[in-house]
C-alpha cells in the first residue's frame, strides 16, 4: 500500500515539476517576454559604482545586434571598453594610454557576454550553450531555482531565478583567463518597469566568496535612444569617439 501510495506521489510531483526550458521561458516572460525585449534596439543605462568611500560614475551602451560601450567616469576622464561585433578595444588614460588598445581573448569575456544583447538564456541553444537545471538552493531566504549554463566557449554561468518572481537573484560567473579559472558572483535587486521590460536598478558584483563587493546603482535607462556605431568602433590614434 505504502508503495501504491509513493508511486502515486511521485508520479503527480513529476507531472508538476518544471522542465529547464520552460524556467527559462518563464523568466524571460518575467522580464518583459522575448517579442518586448527582441523590440528594443538600443540601451543606454546610466548609474554609480560605490566600493567604501569611493564613487564611479558609468554609462553602459548597448546596441544590435552585439555591440556594447561600457564607460567608468573618474574626474572628468573616462575608461572605456568597446565591443563592435569584432573586434574588443579599451582606452585607459589611467595607465597613460591615450589611444585605443586591442582587449585580448581572455579579457574581453565579460564585455562580450555584455554585448549579449537579450542575455545569455533567450534563445541559448541557437547559441550553442547548454543549459541544466541543479535543482533549489536559496538565496538569503528565497527559494530559487538553480540554473547551469555553459557557453559554447566552455566557460559557465549559474543563474539563481526566484521561484515565485522568476526574476534572477543571483548570477555565478566561471571564466577561464590565461589558464585560471575566475568565479565571480552578481546579485540582482530593485527591479523597475522600464518601457514594458524590468530591470535590475541595484547590483553587487565581486568575486565568490568575497565579503566586499563593489556596489552597482542604475539611476536611468533608456531604451530606442540613437546610437551611431562609431560609438562602438575602434578609433584610430587621437582619442575616443564620442
């Protein structure tokens, strides 16, 4: 009888529990769903990075289909990060470097999965990633589902999705950098309804395991705005575009 009653049980638990596929369409249906995101061209999100007493102001630009600008500004100079779809380049005047520098394959991980323009889960596996789900874990207190990502680079994600919200909580990066493999974690929280489509507003970003994490806050986001792609271009010697 009592066997009866388990294969019962678990039979029903089976037919309700959630395939890795459909959390992922549940999440992006969270966010906005896939037509509202596929319908933005350009983002521009502006904010501050806080680490103790100190402050950076940030513009991140974003634009179909995989380009991406990432500005830190520090008295009235900026360091800034590019991706055009090819090529990945960098000014940074705070080493003495007035011109644009190429980024190696290793350092431009972060800013190319930047340029993912709907992020890494919509539409993975024409990406050639594959995706597993782990199981549940919590994060401070809330129950989420837990999400194994790896990019066709080999390199791997691990998404924490709040079980009632389906809003990501946390997201585990792994990365390989000349043999090393880096892990570094991003919370997410305070999401704002922007043009149909919610964004994080406030965001924590350090490596795993670390108590200090740098400390993210949007202010603004802008969706559609005109972007020209020489914004994302590598400049010849002179300066940045802007």
């Amino acid at each position: 009888m009592y066997r009866v009653i388990f294969i019962v049980f678990a039979s029903a638990f089976l037919a309700h529990a959630q395939t890795v596929d459909e959390i992922i369409a549940r999440n992006i249906q969270a966010r906005g769903g896939e037509a509202k995101l596929k319908s933005f061209q350009t983002v521009r999100m502006t904010g501050t990075i806080s680490m103790g007493d100190f402050h950076v102001g940030f513009v991140q630009e974003e634009k179909r289909p995989g380009k991406v600008r990432e500005e830190n500004i520090i008295q009235g100079m900026a360091q800034v990060q590019a991706y055009d779809g090819k090529t990945a380049w960098q000014v940074n005047p705070f080493e003495g470097r007035k011109d644009a520098d190429l980024i190696s394959e290793d350092d431009r991980k972060g800013l190319l999965e930047d340029a993912d323009f709907d992020g890494q889960l919509v539409d993975y596996k024409n990406k050639d990633h594959r995706a597993e789900l782990l199981g549940h874990d919590s994060v401070e207190g809330t129950d989420c589902y837990k999400i194994r990502l790896t990019l066709s680079n080999g390199d791997a994600r691990v998404y924490y999705i709040d079980a009632d919200s389906f809003l990501e909580i946390k997201v585990e990066s792994e990365r390989k950098i000349r043999g090393t493999v880096r892990y570094q974690e991003t919370l997410y929280g305070d999401y704002e309804q922007v043009n149909g489509v919610y964004f994080p507003m406030a965001m924590e970003v350090g490596a795993k395991g670390e108590p200090q994490h740098a400390k993210i806050t949007v202010q603004k986001v802008e969706t559609n705005v005109p972007l020209d792609d020489s914004l994302f271009t590598m400049p010849k010697m002179g300066g940045t575009k802007k």
